[in-house]
C-alpha cells in the first residue's frame, strides 16, 4: 500500500498543476469548513509559480458552495479577458 502522503499528493491540484493551466479565477469563501481558504491562494501561488496568470480573492462571511452571485462580476471580466 502506498504511502498515505504520496496518495494525497498524487489527488491535489496543488501538486497537479503543470505550465499548461488555463488562467485561473479562485475564490476562497472566509468561512469554509471543508476546504481551508489558504488553499485557494496556495494554489494561486502556484499557477503562478509555472507561469500560469491566477488570481485569488476572499468571499467574506461566505461559506462553502456559497451563493453564486458573489464576486460574479469580477469572475465574469477575468473571464473575458481570456
């Protein structure tokens, strides 16, 4: 059996991510429970790390799976520019 650290990091995007990465838009809800927000901007840290454009922005108060509509506008001219 593998070992437990060399199986969680073969599942991360953190370690996953390569150069061919799209530009990325990651928001990270201030109240997650499931997923720490760090990650969002380790990640971000990353891409960016490859070359790859990422940004990452906090959603105060938010929780995980939080309502759509926030940071929508900014999610929607990252996108465009792309």
């Amino acid at each position: 059996m593998a070992n437990t650290d060399d199986n969680r990091r073969s599942l991360s995007p953190l370690h996953l991510a390569t150069e061919a990465y799209p530009p990325t838009f990651l928001v990270a809800p201030q109240l997650d429970t499931l997923i720490s927000p760090t990650q969002s901007f380790l990640m971000a840290q990353r891409l960016s790390e490859l070359g790859v454009e990422a940004v990452a922005k906090r959603a105060n108060y938010a929780i995980h799976a939080f309502d759509r509509k926030v940071r929508l506008v900014q999610t929607l001219n990252f996108a465009a520019a792309h």
